[in-house]
C-alpha cells in the first residue's frame, strides 16, 4: 500500500543521511555457506544496514545467519532462494541508495494514480515481478506465476474484465508474426505450417491468415481467458514450461503465461457448477475450441510496480524491464541528464 511504502521511504532518507551502504567487489565465483572472504564481512555490513540480517556479527565466515539473510534479500529482488551469492546478486545490492530512494518515489506516484481495488473480486498482474495476484476483497486467494511480454513486445498497462474461458482454443497468429516469422520459416522448410499444425484460413492484404489448430504444440496451450482490451492481451496456457523456471521471465509477445492455467480456469468458472474440475479437464483436452461466458466477469488490472511491501511486510525491488522507471525518473528528478 502507499502508505507501506512511504514508511519505508523514511527508513531509507535515514540510510541515505547515514552514507548509505557499502559498495562490494565483483565476484569470480559463487559464494557459498562455508566459505571465509574479507568480501564476506562487507556483505553482512550491507544486508545489516537494510534489515536483511539481524545481530551485530561482522565475521569473514559465511555461516547459517548470513544464509538466512541471503534468502531474505533474494526474496526481497524477485532471486530464486538458494542462499549463496552469485555475481548478479552482488550488482542488486550495490545499486546505490539514491536509486533506490529514486524507485520509492516513482512507485509511491504510480500507487496514487492507481484506482480503489474494487470490493469484490480482482486480478492484478505486476509486470515486474511476473506474478498474477488472485484477491478477495482485501485477502489474497492465491499467486500464479507469469510469463510476460519481451522488451519491444511489451506488456501493456490497463484495466479490463475477464468474461470468456475458451478451452482447446484456436491460435491466430497476429500479421505481425505471419510477416516477420512464419513466412520465413515457410521459405526455409515448405512443410512448416503442417509440423506446427497449422493451416490458412485467407488472405488479408496480401499476407495469408494462419492459425494453429488446437493440441499440444498449440502456442496458447489448452486455454485462454480473455478480458476485451485494444491491445488484444489476454492470459494462456503454454507449452514452453521451462520458462517458469526462470527468475525473470519476459519472453512473450505481449500476452500473459500462465504456470497452472488449470487451477485458474477451476477458480474462474467456481460458481459455474456445471463447470466440474473433471469437465474443465476434459474440455482442456478435447481439441475442439469451447468458449465458456464467465457468469460473474472478474476485474483485471495489469500494473508496473518495481518497489511494493508485501504481505510479510517486507520492501521489494524489481529491475525496471521495459525502462518506464528511467523514463519517469527524466521527468520527475531534476539532476537527471
């Protein structure tokens, strides 16, 4: 909430006053629980001074405290938890205090333009943080993580209402890709469109309409969810899940992935009760394209925070994907070149 935010925007004018924090050397090699490093002593000064690690101890052994508190830190910066320290960590934690004092600013201003969350149900996906959040009135339902747009794909902001489920659903292929993807790939291999099982429906303006036929290699997976905006965004399943296994997954061409679509669709479709977790299964997997009308369409809001508190109460950071912060920071501080 702004007012979190803002709290934590004075503890952070404190640290600024007080010098800020060390700034830690480049690293070879990962450092890990064990290992003795003067480099270590510094990191332990630097994650006291942001709460990170609790005591006074100033030790060069990487010992169970100090995993503890790489956790925290890692959690806090959208890192898998692993507890060791890899170079890309060390840059996270050198990114000096004004920066970070810059991202609360621009995230407290954002907070404020951003209309009340309605009382009902809603879905907020953070750009940022690659999580689709699933509140009820002011408790949060569940998290899935997301797949979003790759930078010059972006992902754009707005607010809709989701309103159709559609299972085994066709893929359009947008003319942009038609034009700068499948036509070349077709040059390369004539027999490209059956081995991604896909066919041409016509012809606009003299580029062929693709699409891919419903299965297993379809590029929206099983099901979409679809909340009517200019941007035509929706969220979808995938057959690329390797990708959730990254910490930062910008890789779409502007729509949303999701990790369990599946549970989605069953939260979605709840108090539809002909819509049994069997039948959504089954529909899932028909491939035969079935648009289901959600009885009680659910507000949608996709947001850009890169700093926010969470439910634990603790500051988050995120790397500023699509350069909206940089943009903004032109504009709202004055020593920016």
């Amino acid at each position: 909430s702004y007012k979190k935010l803002k709290d934590q925007l004075g503890n952070y004018l404190t640290i600024a006053k007080n010098g800020g924090w060390p700034q830690i050397n480049a690293i070879k090699k990962p450092l890990k629980k064990g290992t003795t490093s003067p480099d270590i002593a510094l990191i332990k000064k630097r994650l006291m001074i942001t709460g990170d690690l609790s005591g006074n101890d100033t030790s060069q052994v990487f010992n169970d405290t100090l995993v503890t508190a790489v956790k925290n830190f890692q959690a806090r910066h959208g890192f898998s938890e692993t507890g060791s320290i890899s170079d890309s960590l060390i840059k996270e934690m050198n990114v000096p205090v004004t920066k970070r004092l810059e991202q609360l600013l621009m995230n407290m201003d954002r907070m404020r333009w951003l209309a009340n969350n309605p009382s009902g149900n809603l879905i907020v996906v953070n750009i940022p943080e690659f999580v689709l959040h699933v509140y009820e009135g002011k408790q949060k339902a569940f998290d899935i993580d997301v797949v979003v747009g790759k930078e010059g794909h972006n992902t754009m902001m707005f607010n809709g209402d989701l309103n159709q489920v559609v299972f085994s659903p066709y893929w359009n292929v947008p003319p942009s890709i038609v034009a700068k993807e499948i036509l070349p790939a077709i040059e390369k291999n004539p027999n490209y469109l059956a081995k991604e099982n896909m066919e041409i429906t016509g012809n606009d303006d003299g580029l062929p309409v693709v699409r891919q036929k419903p299965g297993a290699s379809n590029a929206l997976g099983k099901v979409k969810f679809l909340f009517p905006n200019s941007f035509n965004i929706y969220f979808h399943d995938t057959p690329a899940k390797s990708l959730f296994e990254k910490d930062k997954r910008a890789y779409s061409h502007g729509c949303i992935r999701l990790k369990e679509p599946e549970k989605f669709a069953n939260y979605v479709l709840r108090n539809q009760p002909e819509w049994t977790p069997e039948k959504i299964s089954e529909a899932m997997n028909s491939g035969d394209e079935k648009y289901v009308k959600v009885k009680d369409p659910i507000p949608v809001v996709i947001t850009y925070y890169t700093a926010w508190v969470d439910d634990n109460d603790r500051l988050n950071f995120r790397e500023d994907i699509y350069g909206h912060d940089e943009r903004l920071a032109e504009k709202m501080f004055i020593n920016k070149p």
